[in-house]
C-alpha cells in the first residue's frame, strides 16, 4: 500500500458557530479521524492516504482549541456538546449523511459520545486506545482526585493557567519529553506517570526513543507555539460538565465498532476495555503490541491495516 505523508492542505469549514480546519483525502464512504492532545489533525498523517488508498474518504479537522481552527476564551465552549456538535456540523456543511469516526486518546471520548447524542449521524465508531466507558457514579474529577491525587495531570489542569503557562515555557521540549516510543509499562513509575504534565516536562526525562522526526516535530511546535495550549487543556476543564450533560445518554451504543488496544499505553491500558461488549454489543477488538500511547503515530502501518480491513469488511 503506498502511502505519501505529504499532508494535504486544509479547508476552512463553518460548523457549529465555529471554523474548523479540514484535512482531506480520497472518495468514498466517509471516516473522521478525531485527534486528542496535545496534537492535531496532522497526527493522524499516516491513516489519509492508507484510507484514501483503500477507497475512503478520509477526513480530520483541526479540532476546537487547536491549529488552524478556531479557539473561543470561554471554557464552557469546549464542553462534550460542542465538541460532538463540530463534528456533526461538520458533516453537515461537507454534504455528508453519515460516516464511520474514529477517535483517539481525547478523541475517542468525542466520538464514542458523538455515538450516543447523534446516532442518527454515525455508521461505525473506532476507539484507538481510548475505550466506551461505563458512566462513573460520582463525578470524574472528584473520583480521580481521591484514587490519584491532586497532582495527577488531569486534576492539575483544573488550576486556570498554571500547566497553560509553564508548557509553553518550552514548546519543543513538551513533543520531546511527551512524544515517544519503544515505552514498557514496566519503564514507568506509575507514580510519577501520573503526575502533573507540566513537572513531567520540566524535569525533562525522557523515556524510550524519539518518535517524530525533526520535520514532523516541528509541525506540532510551530502549531501550538502559535496557539498556546489552553483550548486543548479546556477540554479537560469540563469533565464533570460534560459528566452532567450526559446524565440522561443512552448506555448501549449498538453499531458495528472496532476498540484497538496498544499494550503498553499506561494512560489507557488495554484493562480498561475489558466488560465494553456489555455496552457495545457489536465491537471487535484488536491488541497491537510493543506499542504506547501513540498508536496511529507509533505503529501506523499496523493500524491502518486494522482500519482497512475492518472498514472494508463492514462499509465496502
């Protein structure tokens, strides 16, 4: 399969009240690619010209808070309502009816959400490490505070400003302290693994081996150089909000749906998808090993093969 990286150009797309920078490559049945953080559409540059190949429209934005797409101040702009109607709208002003989403790391909290408040706009739904979750019982901060502390890294994001501020003190060792691979699990202290981001990339220690070259580094620093972190960082900001929102959601998503696993990603380790066939009757599940947290960068020819078989047996 021939895959060029040479990322195509965006398109400028009102959706929802916004603009959103759209990446786009080949025809067919429709795929949006939703990207987590700290990253952008560009991560996933491996996976358009496979899908494309293959005969699919592949299709990722920007997402709200990040790179070329727009970036509102208020915090409550980033909650799970926004963040599934961009896409939504999205697909609206594309022309498109329906469409498979994939998602990762923060991304695939969106469209496994997108899932249950739009079912009507969904044909299939891919969680690359990030698995359907059951709704906790009490709100999610308040639970990772108690199991994890005030200095785990999403609880410290709360603290207006603050990991805002000191991630930007130095934009390209945030990409070489963050984007790495060749991690075991048995590498990490999970007690420093969980600590707040902003001390993990001021102490700079650097596990594993670079995973970006110096080029496609450089995209991720001139980007977020430009923008600064807090959209991104906003969507964390609202997760008893969005805990709220979809108190009445259905549970049970019943689509066809693809979970792939990446052994060693401590942040979302395979254990936590084990019981998700009770709330997604139709999902198929794939472990790719030797490999973090970074999946669609890390091993990327692995996953599209995933993808492409997957999607061409279910939409082809």
């Amino acid at each position: 399969m021939s895959e060029s990286l040479e990322f195509p150009k965006p398109r400028l797309v009102r959706a929802n009240g916004i603009q959103l920078a759209v990446y786009e490559q080949g025809a067919g049945v429709p795929v949006v690619f939703s990207h987590g953080f700290p990253e952008l559409a560009y991560s996933w540059r491996h996976q358009l010209p496979a899908l494309a190949a293959a005969g699919f429209r592949a299709i990722a934005p920007d997402q709200r808070g990040y790179g070329a797409s727009d970036r509102p101040e208020a915090v409550e702009a980033y909650d799970i309502a926004q963040l599934t109607g961009d896409l939504v709208s999205m697909l609206d002003s594309l022309g498109i009816d329906k469409a498979v989403f994939c998602g990762h790391d923060w991304g695939g909290m969106v469209i496994w959400t997108l899932g249950q408040l739009h079912p009507s706009r969904v044909l299939g739904l891919i969680g690359v490490n990030t698995p359907f979750m059951a709704r906790s019982a009490v709100p999610p901060l308040q639970m990772l505070e108690q199991m994890m502390g005030p200095e785990h890294y999403i609880v410290h994001f709360q603290k207006r400003g603050d990991a805002d501020a000191r991630l930007m003190k130095d934009v390209t060792r945030v990409f070489d302290v963050l984007m790495r691979k060749g991690i075991k699990l048995s590498d990490i202290d999970m007690t420093q693994g969980i600590r707040n981001m902003a001390t993990m990339v001021e102490d700079g220690r650097k596990l594993g081996r670079p995973m970006l070259t110096d080029s496609e580094r450089d995209v991720f620093v001139r980007g977020f150089r430009r923008t600064g972190f807090t959209g991104g960082i906003n969507w964390y900001r609202n997760l008893d909000r969005n805990w709220r929102l979809t108190a009445d959601a259905p549970q049970v998503l019943d689509v066809p749906a693809l979970m792939v696993m990446s052994e060693d990603d401590f942040a979302l380790p395979p254990a936590m998808a084990e019981g998700m066939e009770a709330r997604v009757p139709k999902v198929e599940k794939v472990l790719i090993r030797d490999c973090g947290h970074w999946t669609q960068q890390e091993k990327p020819a692995e996953l599209n093969r995933i993808l492409v078989d997957w999607l061409r047996r279910h939409f082809a």
